[in-house]
C-alpha cells in the first residue's frame, strides 16, 4: 500500500474503524501481546495489525472474525463492529439506502445505465468502479467490490424478500473491462432470474415505438420496509435522494408499475438474457 493510499484511508476511516482500532489495541495490550505476537495469532504480519491500529488499513471482515476469536474475550463487540464496518465501506450517499435495502420485504429496481449493485458479478463490479469518475485507489475500488457484493446476501435471507429488477435493453448490451465480463454478468442474470423470489424484467430498446414509454425520467428503487413502510431511492450525479413523502412515492410507484408493465415478462426476458449471453463477440 502506498503512502498516499494510506494516508487516505486514515482520513476516511469512519468512526466505528476508529473505534475498532482503539478496542484492539487496548485489548491487545491487556493481553500482553506486542502487534507481531497478535498477528501470528490472526495469521496477518505486523505491518497490517499496524496498520488496523492506525486505520491506514482499517480491519476487513475476517480480521474482526479473528479479533473477536483471538482477544474479544466474549464481549462480542468485534463481532458487532462487522455490520457497521461495512456500512461506512459504502459510499456516503448510499449508506442511508443500504440499511433499507437489507431489511426490505419488497425491492424494486429500474435501471437504465448499469446492472443494479445487488445483481452485478465480482468482475463487472470491479471494471465498472476501477473505470469511474473520479478515479479511486486500487485498495478503496477493492473495498467498494466487497461491499457491493456483501449486498448479496439479502438473496440468502430468512424470510426471503420479494425482488424485482428492471433493466433497458441497452444496459445488457454495455460492456465493461470485456465481452467476457458482460457475457458472465449476463449469466449470472439469468442465474438470479430463476430464484423463485426474484423477477427480471427488460424493458426492449424500441419500445417508445409503441407510442408509450414510462422509463423516461430515469432509474429507481422503490423499497418496502418491514415496517410496511415505502421509500423511493434515486441516485442523481453522487447524490443519493431517499423520498419517503407518501403522496410522492405512491406517484412513483405508479411511474414504476407503468414501467413493468411496458417491459418483456419474465420468462420473456430470461430467454433474451440467455440469447445475448450466448453470442460471440
């Protein structure tokens, strides 16, 4: 890592790595181990539990797994620490949305430029960030890679939410870093199309040809909490904007649901996401 990476990690560190690395230190001291005895513990060299301490290399997930063995003592608190890590690993303007988006009964997505976050593959997640604007340093693209792929759990959860996602046809057809990454995103689509919970829809590029076209104001995420509570979520230029007005959000919802209704079926829409995976390019 360089001096420059570190020196940014310190300084966007959020207040539970801050935090984390005080308790390790503190509990690492009180056990009576100096930082290369606690890394031979963890399996890590002393430069990276220097770094943790510092927060020029805030703890990643397995590490606090392995704090929380080694020297939690049973408080559990590295183990509570790992949800709140990983929020403050998400850009600012999403960390609000985030929380929603994991405990939502119902979710809702229309995109129109990329895969939404919770569908995207480890490669195309990884050319998408490494190619943005303003470009990060290759140790925050990778935190951002996980975080967004952590997302993914909401798949696996008990009770298992209601998932829909809505893609332009341009969106399958857009490539980042290679074919072969689009070609693997799209499989992993089709993969995700076929859960029972989860619905994919494209929405096809000459639809306005039908004289109607609801897509036109641009994309959203409309959630539905566990409260029973709804919440429309919208990105617009590195600002994240969550709408909870319910005069508001039942209009877009309604924007939304002329959206779906526009678009393929989803068995329609699975048989074209296999028919572009299998072309050569």
């Amino acid at each position: 890592m360089t001096a420059m990476a570190r020196a940014e990690n310190k300084t966007e560190a959020g207040g539970t790595a801050h935090l984390v690395a005080a308790l390790a230190k503190a509990l690492r001291e009180q056990h009576g181990l100096t930082q290369p005895q606690l890394g031979d513990k963890l399996g890590y060299t002393a430069a990276a539990v220097s770094a943790m301490e510092t927060c020029a290399q805030p703890a990643s997930d397995q590490m606090l797994v392995k704090l929380e063995a080694e020297i939690g003592g049973g408080l559990g608190v590295f183990e509570k620490a790992r949800k709140w890590i990983l929020l403050e690993k998400y850009p600012a303007r999403f960390r609000g949305f985030s929380e929603l988006e994991a405990g939502a009964i119902t979710l809702c997505s229309y995109q129109t430029l990329i895969v939404d976050g919770l569908f995207q593959t480890e490669d195309y997640a990884r050319a998408l960030i490494g190619g943005s604007y303003p470009p990060v340093s290759e140790q925050r693209r990778e935190e951002l890679v996980d975080a967004r792929l952590a997302r993914r759990a909401i798949f696996d959860r008990a009770p298992a939410p209601h998932v829909e996602l809505i893609l332009e046809e341009s969106v399958l057809r857009r490539p980042f870093g290679s074919w072969d990454v689009l070609r693997g995103q799209l499989r992993s689509l089709a993969e995700d199309a076929r859960r029972d919970n989860v619905f994919v829809q494209v929405l096809p590029l000459d639809r306005g040809l039908h004289g109607t076209y609801a897509g036109d104001r641009g994309a959203m995420q409309v959630v539905e909490t566990k409260d029973h509570e709804h919440v429309v979520y919208m990105e617009i230029e590195d600002q994240g904007i969550l709408i909870n007005d319910p005069a508001e959000v039942s209009h877009l919802a309604r924007r939304y649901a002329n959206i779906r209704a526009q678009a393929l079926s989803p068995d329609e829409s699975l048989s074209f996401m296999e028919q572009l995976a299998g072309e050569e390019r």
